[in-house]
C-alpha cells in the first residue's frame, strides 16, 4: 500500500484528503503541518508537525516517512498578503517547493503540487491545460513559478490547478467565500459583492478526489481540477443566498475597481475540464449539490 505524505493537512483541503482516506482508500496516509494536528480524529493515520519552510526539518520528516507520494497543499493563498508581504510570499510559494522539489528527485518520490486559476490574466477564461499563463498579481506570479519549478524537475509530478475552493471543516479557523456569505446574511449583515469576475468554485471533497485519482492512476502533466458552473462572484453569493432561503436584499453589487485591493484579479478564469475528466475520471457536483453537501455536514457537526 503506497503512503502518502500531505503538507498543510490542518488546511480545509489537507483535512478533506485525510477524510477521504480515511473513509476507505487504499493509503497509508502522513499527515502533516505547522503546529498540533486540527483534525477532529487521530486514528488510522500518522501525524507529523512539519513547518514547510525549514529545510532540515522537512527533510527529516520525509526521510522518516519515506512516502511514495506527497500531496503539497500548503501555500500562502491570500493574494493580498502575498502583494504587501512577498518575501513570505516567495518563501511558502516557491522556495518550499525547490525544497521538496530536491528530495522528491532524490527519493524518487511522486509530487502532486496545488496551483491556481490565479496565473492566468483572465481576458480569455475559461482556460485548458495549455493555456498561455500571465499572471497579474505577485500571488499568481509564485504559483507560476513553482510549476515552473516542478515541470523542469527529474521528479514524477503531476500539478493540479483549481478555483476558489469551498467547503466545511469542523475546526474552521479560515472561512472561505461560501460559508462568509452564509454567516453574513444570517446575521442580517448587508455586503458588497463584485459582479463583474468570473470563476467556477470546487468544492473541497471533489478536488480531494482528484489529488488521490493522480496517485491511483499515477498520472503526471496539469490538470484542471474545478467545479463546472461558471458564474459572477455576486451571482455565487445569490445562489447561497437561494439555497439557504436568505435575504438577497442585504447584498449590493458592485464593480472590482471599487474595492481598492492591493492585488490585481482576473476578470474572467474558468477551466475546461475535458482532460481530467477523462484521465482522471473527474465527475465533479454542481454548485447546488455542493452546498447541499456543506449544509448536511454543518447539521451533523452542530
């Protein structure tokens, strides 16, 4: 049975790969991240504190563990915090990944690398596989360079881009733009939204499913891993709002000019997954059927 090492696994998607393993695939699984371990249970699966920009300590870990796979989850995503603090940036985005770069060469190790729709400039979304990366802000700029990084690598890789990912973790330290909405408009909190980007949100569970389909079939190259409805980012609020039975007369649209925010987003991103779809076997839910998820799994964990 393969064991597959997961950086940032207190992350919402770290935690969702350990449930997945954790609910029947055939893994070994090395969880591991900065800090103590957020996952509600500790059974079935092994823990390691590991801080991604330590060298010697990443290499002890994975010397010690020695998987046959590592899942990198762990980045810094907030694309503002990436503009105003670049050297962190540069460090969790690119310089961790030459480290782990280096020894998956080294041990032969499969590497499975979390990019984003973020390198793409937006002006001709939705985007396959092959299309021309530009990215706009400093955010987009580190996660180019990192695939850039592993595609140059001697290491069996394989870099799975996504959008705006979304779900429900029981420790939910970071909230994401689904869950905002829904604890907003639940409070009678009026918020501004932009209706003038365009994105089609994943759903944690289903990128999940992705990153362990690339171990199982050992497939490398890119992959766009998304959901597949494409909408405004007020048309997505408007949906949770419909689905949750909110009131939609709290949310004003507004243009993305008018926020003033330090980095610059793409207008239009998207992707065409016709490719992961057929090897990977992809089958990813609707909009709806994703909240519905994340619904069902607030009710048991409340």
């Amino acid at each position: 049975m393969k064991t597959v090492l997961v950086t940032g696994s207190n992350g919402l998607l770290g935690q969702k790969i350990t449930s997945a393993i954790l609910a029947g695939k055939p893994f070994n699984l090395v969880a591991t991240s900065k800090g103590e371990n957020r996952f509600k249970g500790t059974q079935g699966y092994e823990y390691a504190e590991m801080d991604i920009l330590d060298p010697v300590n990443v290499r002890e870990v994975l010397g010690q563990y020695k998987p046959d796979a590592i899942i990198h989850t762990a980045a810094l995503t907030n694309v503002d915090k990436c503009e105003t603090e670049k050297e962190l940036a540069y460090a969790l985005n690119v310089e961790a990944v030459k480290t782990l770069v280096a020894i998956c060469e080294e041990y032969n190790i499969q590497l499975i690398h979390l990019s984003t729709d973020f390198i793409f400039d937006g002006a001709n979304g939705p985007y396959d596989e092959m299309g021309i990366p530009n990215p706009l802000s400093y955010y987009g700029e580190t996660k180019f360079e990192a695939e850039e990084i592993i595609k140059g690598s001697q290491c069996k890789w394989a870099i799975l881009r996504t959008i705006i990912v979304y779900g429900i973790i029981s420790d939910q330290s970071r909230s994401n733009i689904v869950l905002w909405a829904k604890e907003a408009l639940e409070k009678g909190t009026p918020i501004n939204v932009v209706n003038d980007q365009w994105r089609m949100p994943t759903l944690a569970e289903d990128l999940a499913d992705a990153c362990l389909a690339v171990i199982e079939k050992d497939a490398h190259g890119v992959f766009n891993v998304s959901g597949k409805d494409m909408m405004s980012i007020s048309e997505l609020v408007f949906r949770v709002a419909d689905f949750w039975h909110l009131d939609k007369g709290l949310i004003t649209e507004i243009s993305a000019a008018s926020l003033n925010q330090a980095a610059k987003r793409p207008v239009k991103t998207g992707f065409i997954l016709d490719k992961t779809i057929a090897e990977l076997g992809y089958a990813p839910r609707s909009f709806e059927q994703g909240l519905a998820l994340v619904d069902q799994q607030l009710k048991e964990r409340d």
